[in-house]
C-alpha cells in the first residue's frame, strides 16, 4: 500500500522560473524541456521513515488561485525566482507570500535563485575589465548580466519571516536557507532539496511528541532570564 | 498514448426510448439502482426500465438490454430536474419545479402523505451519513432561498429539516460527505462543515464563466471543476492529496471510475488516469449532456440515448501497455489496483507483471531495470536461463509459465542474430546468476542455475568458471561434462571430477594434458598443479599410482608428493618409508631429496636410512670428484651435506663408510669416521699429519668433546697435543700449533701435565700465555672451593644454633597440651615439636609429614623426647 505522505512541501514562484525543472533535476536527475505547468503536480520522495510530497505549483496567473489549497498545511515552501530576472524575485513578495497564510505554523521557508548557468558570475570583473556590454556574443553560450545577487534573497528571506512573525533567531537561518542553482546543469539541486528535507524532518518529530505536558522550570526560568537581563540592558 | 480503459456500450435501444418521435421531449435526468434505470425527461415524464447485461465472449464485453417498465408523468409538465432512488426506502425522490417529491420505486406512485421538500434548486444525498439510522436518507438542496443551504432527513413517508446552514455566497452546486459539505459558490469553492460551521477556502472559480462541478468521488474527497479546465481533486480537510487532471474547458460533468478519473464534454469523453494523470482514453461522444456513476457503473447520455461505459478489465488493460513496451504505466496502473483486487490475487498477478516487465527491459538490453524488476518480481530464473539455447541442463524438467512472459523463442530470436547483443545478454546472464546464486532465489534450482552459469563461463573463457568449480557448487555432472569437453575446458572438467570425488578421472585427464594428448592451456603450470594436487591427495592408491609417471617428468618436482605431505598425514604415516625407497630406486636424485627428508627433517633414528643417505652423499662425492676439476660449488655442497651428515648422525654403520673411503682422498670424512669409533688418534693424525689443517684439528677436539664430561675433553686436547709434540720428524710448524693451542685454550689442559709434556728447551716467555691462562684458571678453582667451603661451614653453624635454641629450655607437658593436629591429649611423654613451638603426636607428625600441603604453617620438625 502506497504510505500516505506525511510531509509537504511547496515550490512556489512565477511562471518560467524553473520550479518545474528544479524537481524534474532532483527527481530524475535529468534537465528537458517543459511544457508551463498546468495546476500543479507532485512527486513522493521517500526520506528515511517520511514520506514527503513535493508539490510543483503553476506560476501562471491562472492558476494563482490555487495556490492557497497547495500550501495547506506545509511544512516547507520553496520559493523559486530567476536570477536572470528581478521581477520574478518581487513577484514572490507581492503575489506568492501570501499564499503561505494556509501552511502550517512552524513552516519554514527557502528561497531559491535559479538559472545561475545563465548568468556570467564572473559578470562583475568582465565589467571592471573592459566595460563591455553585456550582449550575446556566441549565441547559445551567451551569458546575462545577473539581476538578483544573494543579498537580494537574503534581505528577501528576513522580510518573509518578518510577514510570518517568526522569529529570526529561532528560524533556521539566511545563510542556510537561500539557494543559488541550476536545474540545466544541476548545481546544487540536490543540495538545495536535501537541506530543506533535512531541516523539515527534525522539526517534525518535535511536533509529533507534541508540546510537554509538564512544565519544564528549567527552560522557563532560563526564559525569564532572557527577558530579564534584556530589559536590564 | 493511449489506453482501452472502456468501452462504450448501448444501453437502452432507440425505440424503447420515450417518444423518440417527438423532439420536444428530451432526457433529462437519469437514475440507476440495481437493474432499475429511471429516466425524467423534460415533458415531466418519469420512465421506469429494467436493465440486463449479458456478459460478452471476453470479459469487458457486455452487453446490455433493457424492456420498458411503468412511466408516470407528475402533475405539471415541466421538466424533471433532477432523480435520486433511495433503495432502502423504496423510494424516487424527484426534482420537478422546484419540489422534491416522494413516489414509489416501482409504481411510481407519490407517496400516500404526500410528503415533500419545496423549494429545491438542486438536491444530493448524503452517501457517508452519520445518523447511522438505516430507514432515512439525508437530503441536502440548495434552496431558492439565497445564500442557503437545507438538510433534511426523509423516511418512508415524512420529511424533516435537520438543519438550515447560510453560506457567504450563493452556492450552485453541493456535494455532501459526513458533516462536511462541498460547495461550489458564486467565486469560489469551499468546505463548510454543517455541524460546526466551521468553512475552509478552496479557490476561487468563476461560476459566471463556466458551470461548477462538485462530485464526491469517495470518503471525505471530491472532485471539482478547477481554472483552466481542471480537474482538482480536495480532502474535507481543504487540501489537495492529487495531482489535477486536465480537462477540455468545457466539462460538463466528471466521475471517477478507479484508476480514471472520466469526463464529458460536448463532443468527447475523456479518460485520465489518476495515478499519473495522463489522459488515456478519448471517446468521440456528441451531444452528451449527462455523465454519472452509479454504484460504480458509468453511464452516459444525450437527449435521447443512454449509454453505459464499461470498463475493461485492468489486468487486460495492464497486458495492453505491455505489450506496447509501456512499462511504466502498466506498472503505474497495476500498482494502483492494489486495492481493488484481493491480496493473494494481486500479489500473483503484479509479480507476474514485473516479470513480464522485466523481460521488456531484458529485450531492450536495459539490464539494471530488467534485474531490478526480476528481483522484485520474484522471476523463476529458469524463464531467463531458458531464453539461452542449450543452458539449461538437459536433465531440467522446467517448462516456461503460461501464458508466456515475453514473446520471445531464444536469445537468437531477441537480438534477431546479432552477436554483439548476445554477448551482452550472455554477460548479464552470467553476472546476474553470479549474484543470486547464493541467495534465497535460487533455492530450488541450484543445479540449474550453476550448471547455467558453468556453461557460460566455459564459453567465454571466463577466468571465474574455475572459481566456480573450485568452490561449494551445484554443477550437474554430466551435462557440465559434455560442455567443459565441447569448450576444451579439460583441467576445468578435472576440477569437476574432483568435486564429485572423482579423482581418479581428474588425473587421467590432466596427465593426458600435460603429456600433450588433449590441448588446454588454462594452467600452464599444470604439472606442478598435479604434484600439489597428489601431495595433498588422501587416496594412496592414487598417489602410488602416479608416482612413476610424476618422478620420471621431473625428480626434483615430483619427489615432494612424499616430502611435502600435508602435517596429520605425515603424523600417521601412511606412507612407510621403505616402501618409498623402494619405489625411488630408479630415481636417485628423488631418493637423495627423499633420504634427506627422512634422515633430516623426520629425524628417523633408524641405521638403514642413515648409512643408505651417507652412502648416497659419498657416491655423489666420488661421482663428481671424477668428472669434475678444480672448485666445483655443487661438489663443495654435496660435501659439505657428507660430512655434516657424518658429524651430527650416530646412526650411520661408521666401518662400513670406513671400508669404502679409506683408500680415497676424503681424508677429513675419515677422520670423522675415526672419531665417531673412538679412534681420536688415528683422527688426529690424519688432521695434523695428513691434511695439516691444525684449525679443524682443534675443532674436531671441541666437536667430539660436545656434550661429554670435561675429563673427556682435556683428554682429547692433551692427545692433539702429544701428537703435536712427539712426531717423529721435528717440524717447525707443528711446534708452533702446539703453542697456539695451549695458548688458546690455557683453560682446557692439565697444566702440570703439559709441563712435564713440553720440550725444556721452550721460554717461559713462548708460554706464558699459556701460563698466565692455566695460573688463572687453577687459583681462580682454588678460590672457588675455597668459597664454597665457607658457605657450607656458615650454613652449618646455623643450623647448629637453631637446634640448641630450639633445646635450650624444658617443655611442661599436661592435659592441657592438645595436639595441633588431631586435637587430642597426649597420652604419652613423646611428641613432636615444631619450630614455631607447636606440639603435636609423633605419629601426626609423621603423618603430616607424608602429606606436605598441610604442613606450610609448621617447618623443619625438631624432636625431642
Ligand atoms: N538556462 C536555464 N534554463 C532553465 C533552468 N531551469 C529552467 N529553465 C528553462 O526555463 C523554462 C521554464 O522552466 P519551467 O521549469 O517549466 O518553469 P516553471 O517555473 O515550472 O514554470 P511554470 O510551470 O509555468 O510555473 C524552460 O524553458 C526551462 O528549460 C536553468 O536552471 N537554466
Ligand atoms: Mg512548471
């Protein structure tokens, strides 16, 4: 019998960024070419005793609306932006946080720059070098400038826990959360998928014990603590 | 792409239908509940059939015919909307202009009390209930009211309102499960659970530009017509546990038949699988305007006809992907009809089809994927073994399953001859037989599948067939025989004989290879192979046998099959030395190597093997003395092994090697001969006088003294000495030996002897070495007994002192006194008393002191009387 899945996670982003391709990357190990998606799709991965569903979700307007029904009770979202492409960086901010109302409370998130083999990383010295102009020179080959550096996601990252009201030091932090990659080559696709599974399922098995029925006056006091010398300050 | 997951079949004829005549009339609605099929049409007519199906020549194939039972049309002539029966209550509820009335399954008649729900814009039945009273049905309707919801409950003949629920939008359409209800507003669908008014947004729909669906499709799931022509699957929970499907934009109405999901539009039905939501099936379908599931049964229809969809059998559906190599989804769908096929029955029929998939793969020269599915389908390997003509063993009484797994003759049938690719299905043969060979698989066809596997390798000169043979296999003889003997794999077949203890076969056969009468060079070092092999052969008869024709290839080599046995063997003896002798006397270099053995490493005591090695060593001797001149290494061994051999045995017949040297010139080997008959003169003589070497002289004073008293020794220095000093003709060189040896060895002589022995005419500065040495060594005696004298003085004063303390005062004897021992009273005044001042019974004493364990508290017993 096939094992319910028992954990969720949601690639969320504009059309075209690369989310479907993300997961063809990790699930396949292959990069073909995509038709956009149309509602969505999933893919059970099987890590150590979880089950988990990765949802791929359609970036298309259209579909905008399903959104909020595949992020339900999420432990994970993955949003996916072009690096290439700074809109589809904003676009997560205006149109696809708040899809993330729906998920589960102590969801957590990673943020995703993909298509880094399109960009010239060494864009930055080329520029100091020559001053050339960023313009395709040998056709399929031809590099773009980079339109979303890791400070952008980053400072993005601290915005979406801000929206969630969650607090910075207790979420995992930007560093590792935000993700540069490349479905086309596979940099750092199975990076990407295996850290967030591997910061999921800890905080699952939390949640499985449940809140302590006892009072635990050690961790209370250290928290009166905290809050003492804080105020002190 | 695609699939025959249905059929579509007539299910009413033409004519039987209301007033096919009349175009004004058209179906509406339809009904189904066992063999009754209830149609409403729009003149207000409810028709009433009856429906068989007859089952086809193929399962899947049925047919279906239905005869006319009663119609009734209700008051008005308005259309009928909507058709529910609710069998246990042997009731139709009917939508017609807004009312839900109640009329009789059969008759048609509306019930007697007239029992009715008004208002009604479209109604469903709860199918999952939780009043869990059998003779009701819930209702639930959208009512005209707006924005409202009613339930109800319906008996036989009454109705009652359970609940009046208000939703934040006009709904359209409701579908109902448990509490919760399903439904399709003016913007959006959502979940609203009736009990707790508890709601959950979906998404958002336009009910404007397209017509909602909302369909429960099983516990707590529903089905609902998405953006874009989706088909979106939802729990009650609000979330979605599926994959979309996608629709044509236009659906009018959707149903799951497990695996597929189908759907009507305007001009097709659609058929998508839900386990990988492809779209399997297309069925041109025009003017479809109704598409229903009824326990199960799809049916479809158009104004004027009824059609049912019935569904292939999956088994079937699943032989069709296959055999049109479509793997994956036949294996998407057989997986997915799990649930729907009892365990035993399933399991056999997937493992059947993970074989059969695995053989896809295998054709297409995929072998990872084909392994991987043999393994998990659990594949008799003998189905694979048996594509390679001639390996299966002729004995096998193994017949290939039917119907067949794969279509395929043999192997020159799969690759249509090509070699290439049968060397690569031969190599994944023998890789995959490798592998399972050991495991649980085999169990059962051990013989067939290493005997397999030996065929392979013999065929390819593969470096592992002897691996095979020479480890724990299954090989069947005879068939392993005729193949290792049509590849020329000669030693190989040895290894066989030798594994079914056919020794005896295993030589012939590698005798015949080395002496050229069959070809096969696997081991180019196969005598050597042999002699090891009968070394460690436990079967004499074999060894003796052999043992002529090994020594005659090679002495050296061959003799080790006696000298080399293995240790528990050699500890029993069970190859008795004279036999062997007896059996080499036509080889002397084997007998030599095998005497050495004896005398050298055995330590055989016995006199025959010693003098025969001696006589053996002199020969040689003599032989090379003759042929050779000048320094000869091998001479200088063999010579060298003489006389070692004539130093160290005492076993050898001393006279009998005299007799047979005396008169060459191994004047050492005499003088060692002389020596061991006690003759240290003539030795002496011969060493000094003969061969002057005055070193070895000296040696052979050391040598023969080893291991006897000192007496002995000195003897024989002061004989080499004499023989030294009284020669008859004075020689320089002698005298000088003579000093060098007392000088060098002071110690060993009698100094006072040799005093008296040497010429007066010698310095004392000529001797004084010599003197300085015997000086020493006499004083440092003297002082030794001196010592030990007054060691043994002080040790007796001691004891001395302890008797007269240990007497010195009386002992009062009384009843008091208890013997330490046996604790009794001394009866008599004698006893024993013990340093430490214990008392005990003579007899105790004597007693104890037979028994010394006891006595480690009480030592050295002094008596008194
Ligand atoms: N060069 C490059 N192209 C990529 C990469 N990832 C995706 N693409 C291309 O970007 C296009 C869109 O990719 P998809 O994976 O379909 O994007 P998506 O996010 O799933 O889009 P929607 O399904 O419409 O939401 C395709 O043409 C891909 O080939 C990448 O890492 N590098
Ligand atoms: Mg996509």
């Amino acid at each position: 019998m096939l094992k319910k899945p028992d954990v969720k996670v949601v690639l969320l982003g504009d059309m075209n960024v690369g989310k479907t391709s993300l997961l063809h990357r990790y699930v396949e190990k292959k990069f073909h070419e995509t038709v956009s998606t149309v509602g969505g799709a999933f893919y059970l991965k099987q890590w150590g005793p979880h089950s988990i569903s990765i949802w791929d979700t359609a970036g298309r307007e259209q579909f905008h609306g399903l959104g909020s029904m595949y992020c339900r009770g999420a432990a994970a979202v993955i949003f996916v932006y072009d690096v290439s492409n700074f809109q589809s960086l904003v676009e997560l901010e205006d149109r696809f946080l708040a899809l993330t109302d729906t998920a589960s409370t102590d969801c957590i998130f990673a943020i995703v720059g993909n298509k880094v083999d399109l960009t010239d990383e060494c864009a930055s010295v080329n520029e100091t070098e020559g001053e050339k102009p960023c313009h395709a020179t040998t056709g399929s080959t031809a590099k773009v400038r980079k339109q979303v550096h890791v400070e952008d996601a980053v400072s993005l990252y601290k915005r979406v826990l801000k929206y969630k009201m969650l607090d910075e030091k207790e979420a995992p932090p930007a560093e590792k959360m935000c993700f540069e990659t490349s479905a086309k080559s596979g940099f750092s696709v199975d990076f990407l998928f295996e850290s967030v599974f591997d910061t999921v399922v800890p905080l699952l098995k939390k949640k499985a014990n449940g809140p302590s029925e006892t009072v635990d006056l050690t961790d209370s006091n250290k928290a009166m603590k905290g809050t003492r010398s804080g105020c002190c300050k | 792409m695609s699939v025959q997951a249905f059929r579509l079949v007539c299910a009413v004829d033409r004519e039987l239908l209301p007033q096919v005549d009349k175009a004004v009339a058209r179906i509406e609605c339809l009904e189904c509940c066992g063999h009754n099929l209830y149609l409403g049409t729009s003149d207000g007519f409810i028709h009433h059939l009856l429906l068989e199906e007859r089952s086809g020549a193929m399962p899947g194939h049925s047919t279906f015919s239905a005869s006319r039972q009663l119609q009734r049309q209700l008051g008005t002539k308005k259309p009928v909307n909507e058709l529910r029966a609710a069998s246990a209550l042997n009731r139709l509820l009917v939508l017609c202009d807004g009312v839900i009335s109640l009329v009789h399954m059969l008759n048609l008649e509306p019930v007697p009390s007239g029992a009715r729900i008004k208002g009604a814009v479209t109604f469903t039945l709860n199918e999952n209930p939780l009043s869990g009273d059998p003779f009701c049905v819930e209702v639930c309707i959208v009512s005209v009211k707006r924005r409202t919801i009613q339930l109800f409950h319906v008996y036989e003949d009454r109705v009652q309102i359970l609940k009046e629920v208000s939703t934040p939008e006009q709904p359209f359409a409701v579908a109902i499960d448990g509490y919760f209800l399903c439904l399709a507003l003016t913007t959006q669908y959502i979940i609203l659970n009736y009990n707790t008014g508890a709601s959950q947004d979906l998404f958002p729909y336009s009910s404007e530009e397209k017509r909602p669906i909302v369909k429960r499709i099983g516990r707590q799931e529903f089905l609902l017509a998405g953006p874009g022509g989706l088909g979106m699957f939802a729990t009650v929970a609000g979330i979605s546990q599926r994959a979309p499907v996608r629709w044509s934009e236009n659906v009018i109405g959707a149903t799951v038949c497990f695996p597929y999901v189908v759907a009507l539009d305007a001009e097709f039905i659609t058929v998508h699988s839900m386990l990988d939501q492809q779209k399997k099936q297309t069925l041109p379908f025009k003017d479809g305007h109704i598409l229903q599931d009824f326990e199960g049964r799809v049916i479809v229809a158009t104004g004027n006809g009824v059609y049912i969809l019935t569904p292939l059998p999956l088994e079937k559906q699943i032989q069709d992907l296959l055999s049109n190599h479509r793997v994956e989804e036949a294996l998407v769908l057989a997986k997915g009809a799990r649930r729907n096929i009892p365990k035993e029955k399933f399991q056999v029929m997937y493992r059947r089809i993970l074989q059969q998939a695995g053989f896809i793969h295998f054709a297409q020269l995929r072998f990872p994927e084909a392994k991987e599915l043999f393994r998990s389908g659990r594949l008799d390997v003998r189905e694979l073994i048996s594509l390679y003509p001639f390996l299966l063993p002729t004995s096998a009484t193994f017949t290939r399953v039917h119907p067949p797994l794969h279509e395929y003759a043999d192997l020159n049938h799969l690759t249509q001859g090509d070699q290439e690719k049968m060397n690569q299905c031969k190599r994944f043969l023998m890789s995959y037989l490798n592998e399972i060979r050991r495991t649980e698989v085999a169990n059962g066809c051990k013989e067939d599948i290493d005997t397999a596997l030996l065929k392979l390798y013999a065929e390819a000169s593969h470096e592992n067939l002897l691996d095979l043979l020479g480890s724990e296999n299954s090989c069947i003889m005879a068939d392993s025989a005729t193949w290792l003997e049509k590849y020329k794999k000669y030693f190989a077949l040895g290894l066989l004989y030798h594994y079914h203890g056919q020794d005896a076969a295993a030589l012939q056969l590698w005798a015949k290879i080395v002496n050229g009468e069959l070809e096969d060079n696997t081991r180019p070092d196969l005598f050597e192979y042999i002699v090891d092999f009968l070394t460690f052969c436990t079967n004499q008869e074999l060894v003796w046998k052999y043992a002529d024709w090994i020594l005659q290839k090679n002495e050296q080599v061959g003799i080790h099959i006696f000298t080399k046995r293995p240790l528990e063997e050699q500890q029993k003896n069970s190859f008795r030395p004279n036999d062997v002798i007896s059996c080499l006397h036509r080889y002397p270099k084997a007998l030599l190597q095998y005497l050495e053995y004896v005398v050298l490493d055995q330590g055989l005591q016995k006199e025959k093997y010693h003098t025969h090695l001696a006589v053996l060593y002199l020969e040689e001797v003599l032989r090379l003395k003759a042929v050779v001149k000048g320094n000869c290494m091998e001479l200088a061994e063999v010579q060298k092994k003489f006389q070692h051999l004539l130093q160290q045995s005492d076993f050898y017949r001393v006279h009998l090697l005299l007799d047979k040297i005396k008169d060459s010139d191994l004047l050492l080997e005499q003088a060692i001969l002389y020596g061991k008959s006690e003759d240290h003169e003539k030795a002496l003589n011969i060493l000094v006088w003969q061969l002057k070497d005055f070193s070895t002289a000296e040696h052979y004073c050391l040598w023969n003294s080893e291991n006897k008293d000192p007496i002995y020794k000195q003897r024989l220095f002061h004989q080499l000495l004499s023989v030294y000093l009284h020669s008859d003709r004075p020689d320089e060189s002698l005298l000088t030996a003579a000093v060098d040896l007392l000088n060098h060895h002071a110690a060993e002589f009698n100094a006072a002897q040799v005093l008296r022995q040497v010429p007066d005419t010698w310095s004392a500065q000529l001797l004084s070495q010599f003197l300085v040495g015997a000086m020493r060594e006499s004083v440092h005696r003297k002082r030794m007994s001196q010592l030990t004298l007054g060691l043994a003085k002080a040790e007796n004063i001691i004891y001395q002192y302890e008797k007269l303390k240990a007497t010195e005062s009386s002992i009062v004897l009384s009843d008091k006194n208890l013997c330490q021992v046996c604790r009794d009273p001394f009866l008599e005044p004698a006893f024993v008393r013990y340093p430490n001042g214990s008392l005990v019974h003579t007899h105790c004493a004597a007693s104890r002191h037979t028994n010394p364990s006891s006595t480690h508290h009480l030592s050295s017993p002094s008596r008194r009387t």
